[in-house]
C-alpha cells in the first residue's frame, strides 16, 4: 500500500491506495472528487421561484438555471401556471406526452392484451417483484405530478412503491393515505375506460380501502 495526499481544495487527508493505483488516485471520496468540499466559495445564491416561497437556496455553477428548492414549490409554481384552464372534454382530450402515432398503434386489443399480460406476472413471485421495479422506475405524468400539492393536505403521499393486494390481485396506487386506508387513482382517458371506475372502487371497498377516482378531464377542479 501507498500513503498519498488527497488532491480535494482545502483538504489536507492522506490515505492509502494500492501501489497499481497511486499514480492515477487523486481524491479520498466522492465530495473532493466532485468538488463539493472546500468549494462554498464557488456556489451561487438563488431566490426559489414557488409561489409565496421566500427561501434562499445555494446551487454549484453547472446548475445555475435551477428555479425551485423542491418538488412542493415546482408544484405550486404548475399548479399556479394550469389554474384556470377550461377542463377538457373526454372525447377531445390529446394527451401532452404522447404523439398520436404511438395512440394508434395502441388499439383497445393491444391494451387489453398487455393488462392480461401484466395480470399473469404479478401472479407470480418473480414477476411481482419485477412488477415492483418497474413501478419504482416508472414515468409519472406533469398532470399526476401537480396533484401532489391539493391531496399533501389531505394526507395522501404519491406512490411508487406500495401495492394492495386482495385474493391474488395487487394493484399499485397512485396516491395512498395508509393510516386511513384511503386511495387515489389518477386515470387518463386513452388508457381507461369508462367502466374502469367502478371496478377499481368496488375491488379496493373489498379490500378494505376507500377509493376516489381522478380523471384527466377533471384535472383543473383540483389545481
């Protein structure tokens, strides 16, 4: 083993390193690596942008552009900039995040086929688990997201991670108030139809679980 100096601004540790790796070790963790330590000097003051939010935040260089301190104030900033849109019609609605290319090519067969195919893996152990990965990694809607601000008071946390499973079935919440075993399900138009409301209560009533339903065209009674 070599003792060598860590190379960090305004850091005077020495540690040691294999003799194969002192030539190319430079730094004894991750903040002298980043920089992160001993650099105060270097970071910007910002002013968080969110609606009311006085909070004064200090960012490095390369994230100068940053507006907000955290996802509440974003929330409220989104919040501020949809209140007042007219709601949209569930016949006219186009959804933001997808072009209508990849619409298309999801006809009704192809979603249901995929709904039986996600039932058979979380039948399974494995898949369950799979499931659950997924879950965590998914890609959640601005629209979803802006919820956040209105159900927060209510008690319910955004979810990733916790499912309710009742006779073999797990369905994965949008948003969950586990205390008073309440749910909310944020649903769009193009992935659910109609009769997909009342399955989803009467199912979660079984379970024990309270379960309201949002839709996207009913997304600005709630910003």
């Amino acid at each position: 083993m070599v003792e060598i100096q860590c190379q960090g601004t305004v850091c005077d540790v020495k540690f040691k390193v294999p003799a194969y790796r002192a030539e190319t070790a430079k730094f004894h963790s991750h903040k002298c690596r980043t920089g992160l330590k001993g650099r105060r000097k270097e970071w910007i003051k910002k002013k968080c942008e969110g609606p009311g939010c006085e909070v004064e935040f200090e960012v490095l260089p390369h994230r100068s552009s940053a507006r907000f301190h955290d996802q509440k104030c974003f929330g409220k900033w989104q919040s501020e900039q949809m209140r007042g849109q007219p709601a949209l019609n569930q016949g006219s609605r186009k959804s933001k995040t997808r072009s209508d290319s990849v619409k298309r090519a999801w006809t009704p067969e192809k979603r249901e086929a995929a709904s039986e195919r996600m039932k058979e893996r979380w039948a399974e152990e494995d898949g369950a688990m799979q499931t659950r990965k997924t879950a965590e990694q998914r890609r959640v809607s601005n629209e979803e997201l802006s919820l956040a601000v209105h159900l927060d008071g209510q008690g319910y946390k955004h979810n990733t991670s916790f499912f309710v499973t009742f006779e073999g079935k797990r369905r994965l919440p949008d948003y969950v108030d586990v205390e008073g075993r309440r749910v909310v399900e944020y649903f769009g138009s193009f992935w659910h139809p109609k009769e997909h409301e009342q399955e989803y209560k009467d199912w979660y009533r079984s379970a024990g679980w309270e379960c309201t339903v949002i839709w996207d065209y009913q997304l600005s009674e709630y910003l």
